[in-house]
C-alpha cells in the first residue's frame, strides 16, 4: 500500500468515526464561579484534571503518516479533559515530491482535520503561520494568505464549538473584526471557555513578524487582527477576574521574544520596554506590554503556551518594566519538529490542572514509545 493511500484512508476513517459518535457535548462552560468558603485559595470544590498540548506536526511524510497518529494514541490512551494545538499544521515551505500535503492545498486542512477529530477528548486548534500567513511562498503554492485563513475559519472554526470525537462549546470573538480576503470579517479563531476554575484563551499570533514580513507582508492584516487580540486578551482577564478565577492558560502560535538571549529562535527585544531590537518589524511589542499590564493586574498564575521555535521548554522569561521577574508568569512552549530526525520530537505535553493548589499548573513531557529515535523504548 502506497503511504499517500494509506493516510488518506486513515483520515477518511477518523473523519467518518467522527461524524458517527456526534457531538457528545459535554458543556464545560458551567457556572465556575468561585467557591470561596474561607477554607483556602477558594477553589476546594474543584478536582484536578488533565489536558494535553501540542503543535509544529507534521513535518514530513514519516511523520504525518506515522509520528502523529502514533501520537493521537498516546493522547487517546489518557483520560484528557481536551486538547489544545497551538498551530503549525506543517513544514514552513513545501517538499518536492512530499506524499502528504506540506503546500497549503485544501489537502492539508483535511489532514488536519482527521487529525483533531481522531482525538477523543475535545480538540481545539489556533492556527500558525505554516499554515496561512506563509502561504504566498512560492514554495508553499503562492496562494493569497487571507484567503486561506479564511479558508481555516470555515473548516475549524465553522461554529462556536470544538473539534474532537467529544465537543466543548466555546465563547467566539465576534468584534472588533480581523481581515479577511473580502474585508472585515470576525476572528472565529479566537476563543475562551472555562473549566474548573480556570479559564483559557485562544489568541491569532503568528511568527513570521506576525505577518509584517516574509514574502508577502501586510500591515492592514496585522493591523486589524493586532487590535482584536489585544481587545480578546483585555476581556478575557476582565472575564477571568469576574469570576474570580484560579488562573488563565493563553494558547497562541508565535514566539514573540522576551528578551536579548535567544536570538537562534526567537526576536530579541529589551526585557523593560518590550520593543524588539534586532532590526525586524515588530508586530508584538503592543500586545506584550498589554499581557504584562493584565498579568501583573490579575496577580494569580497566567500560562502562555506557544509553539513556532521547535524547542520544548517551561521557563520565565517576563520581566516587569523595572526587571523584575514576573513570578506568576510562565512561558510553556511545546514539542515541535526536530528537522531531520524523523520522529524525534513528535511529542506532547500534559498539564495537571488543579486549582486548589497554589501554581495551579503542573507540567509533564509525554515521550510517546513509538516515536523514539535516538533511545528505543524500554
């Protein structure tokens, strides 16, 4: 069997299990107001529970066809609350004579799609820069990059629920609008919804200058949809801090930077001020002082997962204007594609989310055994 009829076929059969089982919603988006009964932080009634992260997959044919089903199981074989993919649905440009779509054809939002709708827990998505802002690459089939995130909003965020063989119902952004290829249009992409306490975010940011360079850039686009996260980012912590909430976890593609230490992956910008300082555009620098300003504010633990960079890691890099460490950020950025290892970073990571304890947030690597390249699984 050739690999292109066989993920084909693999994605056919997610989609048509999907469609089968139906909406089995389980509405997380109960009253979670606080439950403040002078015996702790306010959060006793709350149990822990997990949720899984992922994102920059796939890279290539072995991994579409391989790392990430074998990876959708692992997910699968755990008791997941949902799931969260911070974007990247493929390689930054196409490969010649690739099985699998890495050009942003309409193939590669089918794959996709199987993809989250294989997996059994609620399955929530941000898009990524591969995958619309880097699309008018030749390399990537010179489409219009509007179009295609337009082309994304109708095929994942079509209404205002999640992916997945179960559903989440979610709060979508509905003003002010992002662009589209036809003008304003709402950012359906942008999300909130809360469980047990805590509440999540879904933001459109993306690498690549956040659209204000690479091949094609566009100042309007990032214009609209820059105003539109902020005002999304502003509400949500209005929202999280009205219901007195544990903490807030904000998903979105792009590493921004955070200061002068990382230029191999990430823009370099003064840690105080915030403004990038290695030459390129900077689309973030608005939106970074406004999380700073609603971090400090909301005081309890904020999470910002990202993908983008392909490095794994949990630190906290946010400092105040002053240079102080913000002690109730932290950076989460998730696996992504190790270029020319194959399998070796197809993986993903599970948070324990307990509100009823002080961080709120506990962070564990899920190596999955299949995908093991360097080591073989025990």
């Amino acid at each position: 069997m050739k690999f292109g009829n066989a993920l084909w076929r693999w994605t056919a059969v997610a989609l048509v299990a999907s469609a089968a089982s139906g909406p089995v919603l389980a509405d997380r988006e109960h009253d979670d107001r606080d439950g403040r009964d002078g015996r702790g932080n306010g959060h006793e009634k709350y149990e822990p529970y997990q949720i899984g992260l992922w994102g920059d997959l796939p890279y290539s044919d072995l991994q579409a066809q391989v790392g990430v089903p074998n990876l959708i199981a692992d997910m699968n074989r755990q008791d997941l609350a949902f799931t969260i993919n911070d974007g990247d649905l493929k390689v930054g440009s196409g490969i010649a004579g690739s099985a699998t779509p890495t050009v942003c054809s309409n193939a590669l939002y089918t794959q996709a799609l199987g993809y989250l709708n294989a997996l059994n827990a609620p399955a929530i998505l941000t898009p990524g820069d591969n995958d619309w802002t880097d699309c008018d690459r030749p390399a990537n089939g010179g489409f219009n990059s509007l179009e295609r995130l337009d082309y994304e909003r109708k095929v994942f965020f079509s209404d205002s629920y999640s992916l997945g063989r179960q559903r989440l119902k979610m709060e979508v952004q509905s003003t002010p609008k992002c662009l589209g290829v036809n003008g304003p249009t709402p950012c359906v992409e942008n999300r909130r919804w809360s469980q047990g306490g805590v509440v999540y975010v879904t933001l459109n940011v993306q690498g690549s200058c956040n659209n204000l360079c690479d091949t094609a850039p566009d100042a309007n686009e990032w214009s609209a949809r820059n105003q539109a996260n902020i005002a999304w980012l502003r509400e949500s912590f209005r929202f999280a801090a009205a219901r007195q909430a544990a903490a807030v976890m904000i998903v979105s593609q792009a590493n921004p930077g955070w200061d002068l230490s990382d230029a191999t992956r990430a823009p370099l910008r003064d840690p105080k001020t915030l403004a990038e300082t290695d030459g390129q555009p900077d689309g973030f620098q608005d939106f970074l002082l406004a999380l700073r300003e609603e971090t400090i504010a909301f005081r309890r633990p904020v999470a910002y997962v990202h993908g983008d960079s392909h490095y794994h890691r949990i630190d906290k890099p946010f400092l105040d204007a002053q240079g102080r460490r913000l002690e109730n950020f932290t950076r989460v950025e998730t696996f992504g594609d190790n270029a020319g290892n194959g399998n070796n970073d197809v993986n993903w990571l599970k948070v324990t989310v307990d509100p009823r304890s002080r961080e709120v947030f506990a962070y564990q690597q899920q190596i999955v055994p299949a995908n093991r390249t360097a080591v073989p699984a025990p």
